[in-house]
C-alpha cells in the first residue's frame, strides 16, 4: 500500500504484507518516510508573519500634514527623481499604478486644491506676514496707550516679563476677589486686635534678623490672617500660628528658607518641632494648600514703577504698608487698594504729583475710590511714635531705609485738598 506523501505509515499499513516477509526487511524507501516539515512561505498557503517591534509607531508623526510654501515643489522633484531612478514596470503594472493613483487621488482633490491655495497666498505674502497666526480674543494682549506704555523700556530683560506684565498683575487683582478677609476677631473670645498687632510686630522683627525678602514678611500676615478666620484659637498658641505660617511662607518665597529649628529658637523653646509641624499642616489643609496670596508688596512695587518714583519714595511707601500690617481695620482692605493709598500719601509726603493718570490706569482705581483709605492710614502713621509697638519704626530707622520713619508727616489739611 503506498504512502501519503508527508504522512508517517501507520501499524495498521504494515501489518498488511505477504506472509514470510519481514516487516523490518523492507527497503529502506518504504521504511523510512522522511516527515514533512510545515513551510512557512506564502507558495504554501501557510500565513505571512509581520515582523513588528516591541513599540509600534508611538507618535504621531505620520499623522500630521504641515505644509509649507516651496516644501510641496521639492517634494514633487524628489518624487520625480526617485521615480527615474528606478527600473520601469511593465505596461501592465503601470496601467494598474496609474489606475489606483487616478482613484486615490479623486477623493483628496478638494483638499489639495485648499492646499494649493494656502501655499499660493503664503508665497504672495510679505516674508514679514508669515509669522503671524490667528489668537483668540481673550488671549490677545491688552492694548495700552504709548503714553502709558511702563514696560517697553525693559523689553530686553526677561526677568521683568514686559509681554506680560500688565496681564500678571489683572490677574492678581482679580484673584483677591478668592481671598477678601472678613473681620473675623468676634469670632475669636480667647484674642484681641491688640495681641495681633503684637504677633505682627514681632514677625516684622524675625524678617529682619532672618533677611528674608519683604514678600515673606507679607505673605505671613495674611496666611495668619485667613487661617484665624477660619479657625478659632487659644491665646498661647498665637505665636506658633505666627511663626508656623513665617515657616510657610519662606518655604514659598525664599530660595534658602530657615529651617524649623531656627524658628524653635525665636520662639525661645516654647513649642517643639513636633507642634511646629502638626500646625503646619493644620494651615494647609484650612486653606486647602492655597497659599498664593496677592500681597500689597507686589502692587506697590508695580505702582512705584508706574509712577516712575525714586527709591526712596518707594521705601516710604513701604514704611507706611508694614504699618498698616498691624492695623486689624486696614488689614480688611484688599492688597491693590491698601498699597495705592500707601503710594498715595509718599507721594503727597514728598510733594510729588499725587495720582497721575498712568496709575489710575494701572491700578484701576480712581482717586476717589483711594481716598477712604488714605485716611484710614494717616491715623495709623500720626499714631506710630507714641505706639508701644516700636519694631517697624526701628527697621525703617536705619541709614538702608534712608531714615523715613524719621520724616515729618504731610498735615491733614494739606492730604485733604489733594484728595
């Protein structure tokens, strides 16, 4: 019986031989069938595997069509190029090319045409024209008067962000709406105005003996602030809230901020490491980790540059914002306000003009708007010399701060009329 090809004899094959032949016997053609091995090319109808790698087209590279002017035409030649350099088809393979080419491209003609368009208006264009691409409307940047133009004298320092400064600090102000400070001390029977003026006084002194930046020394006063409005608190843990949200706000401003034992030792040992860090979080979690507050130290440093002052004037300016600082009344008052009525009485001090038309445009506020408190300030600084609380006075005292808390004050009447 013969053998299917590429299929071993079976026990019953061989058993069916003639009677005194031995089945080993038998030529080795019959015995030894080699085995077929299964073939993997496509002539035997076995599938053809693709080779992939283990990352398969991860971008998105083939999918995106730039167009460019002049890009399309190299393109073309390069086809062309490549076309002739390879050996020709058959007549028949290049009817079927030609064929499939004709169908493929009847469905992108309108797309090629839009293209050609594009590319023919880009070419018509000014180099100069090129760059410009279509914004939204509320991501164009405001269109400010020449006359008002602060930050074009600084467009080569990119630390001072000129394209954008003008839209950071509407930002800012209108960010203050998320923090407006309710009068918050009813809701706290064991302090008083008083005990926050002291808790003030001394941050303004750790600022000074730490040389931290200003920013920090403001941007402890009001995590204090918002966290007691939130809050309620025992007078002996005033001062760990204080010095917990100073160690906040280093962390935030500072490039080396003092570390907790530095802050141990200011509070003379009264607290541990362990209340310092569960205080710590007890303010984030309060304030729900939002602790980039507009301060008034940033506006100010923005109008005294809009105003085009001096630093001096700008130091006295900042004298009478730390003494607002310990006033609960005037710590109620939102940041760009507190700081343009500050700005507005150095101005007035040092007899400069008060209000000029490119800060009402910067701020936003009007000088009738300021006026209320511009006054609320001058009782504050009329009443800092005989004040117990003598931490700020003593800071701007110094020959760095060019003595303003030295200066007399400008008279009541005198701020009247120009208000």
């Amino acid at each position: 019986m013969p053998f299917v090809r590429g299929t071993r004899a079976s026990v019953a094959a061989r058993c069916k031989v003639p009677d005194g032949v031995d089945c080993d016997k038998q030529p080795q053609e019959e015995q030894e069938v080699p085995k077929s091995k299964r073939s993997t090319s496509p002539s035997y109808g076995a599938p053809k595997l693709k080779k992939r790698t283990a990352l398969v087209d991860m971008t998105n590279a083939r999918k995106v069509h730039i167009s460019f002017p002049g890009r399309k035409k190299k393109q073309q030649q390069q086809q062309q190029v490549k076309k002739a350099s390879v050996p020709s088809l058959s007549e028949k393979s290049q009817a079927e090319q030609q064929k499939s080419s004709s169908e493929s491209t009847e469905g992108k003609s309108s797309e090629n045409d839009e293209e050609e368009k594009e590319e023919a208006e880009a070419e018509a264009a000014p180099a100069g024209e090129l760059a410009i691409c279509h914004v939204q409307p509320h991501l164009l940047r405001p269109q400010i008067p020449s006359e008002f133009d602060v930050d074009s004298g600084s467009r080569d320092d990119c630390f001072l962000s000129p394209e954008y400064a003008k839209n950071i600090f509407d930002y800012l102000k209108s960010r203050e709406e998320k923090f407006v400070l309710p009068d918050y001390m009813c809701q706290q029977p064991n302090i008083n105005a008083g005990m926050r003026a002291i808790l003030v006084d001394w941050l303004v002194e750790v600022q000074e003996n730490f040389e931290l930046y200003h920013e920090t020394l403001y941007l402890a006063v009001k995590l204090t602030d918002h966290f007691l409005a939130q809050t309620p608190i025992q007078r002996d843990t005033l001062q760990l809230v204080g010095s917990t949200a100073m160690l906040l706000a280093s962390k935030f401003e500072e490039r080396e901020p003092p570390c907790v034992d530095n802050f141990l030792y200011v509070c003379d040992d009264a607290y541990n490491r362990e209340e310092i860090l569960c205080m710590e979080t007890r303010i984030l979690q309060t304030l729900s980790f939002d602790i980039g507050i507009p301060v008034a130290y940033h506006f100010l440093r923005r109008y005294a540059k809009c105003a085009g002052v001096g630093m001096d004037t700008l130091t006295l300016a900042r004298y009478y914002c730390e003494l607002s600082l310990m006033d609960m009344e005037l710590a109620l008052e939102r940041s760009s306000l507190m700081a343009a009525a500050c700005l507005l009485l150095a101005l007035r001090t040092k007899n400069l003009p008060v209000w000029p038309p490119v800060l009402q445009f910067h701020s936003g506020y009007g000088i009738s708007e300021v006026a209320p408190a511009v006054r609320k300030l001058y009782s504050v600084v009329a009443q800092s010399p005989s004040s117990a609380l003598k931490g700020v006075r003593n800071k701007y005292s110094h020959e760095v701060f060019f003595r303003v808390a030295s200066l007399p004050l400008v008279e009541f009447d005198v701020l009247e009329k120009s208000l």
